[in-house]
C-alpha cells in the first residue's frame, strides 16, 4: 500500500498539471465504485480506496479503469477490467 508520502506525489503530480488528464488507471477502485459492484473494501485497502475517491472528486478526467475485482463491468465513466481488452485511443 501506498504510505504517506507517495500519496501526497501523486496529489501534487495531478495538480501541477492542472487536475485533469485523459485515462486514470489503478487497481483498486473508489469506495463508492467498489461499493456499486457489491465489494467492501478490505482494511488494508480502505485508505487507498478513500484516497481514490478524493482523486475521483478533485480531478477532471474522461474513464477510469480499474482491474482488482475480476469482473468485466462499466459503470458510466468507470470501467472494470477483467477478460476484455480495451484500446485507448
């Protein structure tokens, strides 16, 4: 898991480059994502997920992919990958 540090890295890299980017590509979902595919975040990953999710809100980007939960599903933006693969542009 990320410690203290490398999430702030990554908050300041977003910012300096205006908090918007094309793709956003992780393992784990934001909390609320990982909730609407009927997961529950494990402990250890709680804080990453919360993090996520403040990502999620503080950034402008146009899909979010994600590949933890072993399931091919799109949620609007979000996309859980799984078995398909996808072709960014």
């Amino acid at each position: 898991m990320p410690n203290e540090t490398e999430y702030e890295n990554g908050t300041e890299n977003l910012r300096l480059i205006g908090n918007k980017v094309d793709y956003i590509i992780t393992h784990v979902a934001p909390t609320e994502i990982a909730s609407r595919l009927g997961k529950t975040p494990v402990e250890e990953e709680k804080e990453l997920n919360d993090y996520l999710t403040r990502v999620s809100t503080d950034n402008d980007y146009s899909e979010w992919f994600f590949g933890h939960y072993h399931v091919d599903r799109d949620l609007g933006q979000f996309h859980s990958v799984f078995r398909i693969i996808r072709v960014l542009p």
